[in-house]
C-alpha cells in the first residue's frame, strides 16, 4: 500500500473517530444536565442516543485498526 494514502486514511479516521466521540459526550453531558435538573427519565432517554456514535467509533477504529495491520505487511 501507498504509505501516504495509509497516513491520510489513517488521519481521516482518527478525526471521524473523534467526532463521533465529541458528539457522544455531547449527548453524554444533555443526558447528565437532564438528570441534575431532575428529568431522569429523560436523561436516560436522552443517553440511550449515545449508542449510535460509540458504534460508528468502535466500528471505525476496526477499519483503522485493519488498515493498519494491512500497511505493516505490504
């Protein structure tokens, strides 16, 4: 594989990564302002919204993880 294209595939799903993560503690701190204002329910309703971006991290971070390995053997 391309050693520059490895890099920047690897930078642009590092960043990906970290947005979905900011939008997840986004969430995260609605979900936590919701239940300090005494709305548990809707905290708990509003983390449950965190699954979706922690999934597309997790699965990203595989891909990355993936193309890493790929690039070390080539």
């Amino acid at each position: 594989m391309d050693a520059h294209l490895v890099e920047a595939t690897i930078e642009a799903y590092l960043t990906e990564i970290r947005n979905q993560l900011d939008k997840a503690a986004g969430i995260g701190r609605a979900a936590d302002a919701c239940a300090g204002a005494g709305f548990h329910e809707k905290g708990l309703e509003v983390a449950l919204d965190i699954e979706q971006p922690l999934y597309e991290a997790t699965t990203l971070l595989n891909a990355v993880s993936l193309i890493n390995q790929i690039a070390r053997q080539s």
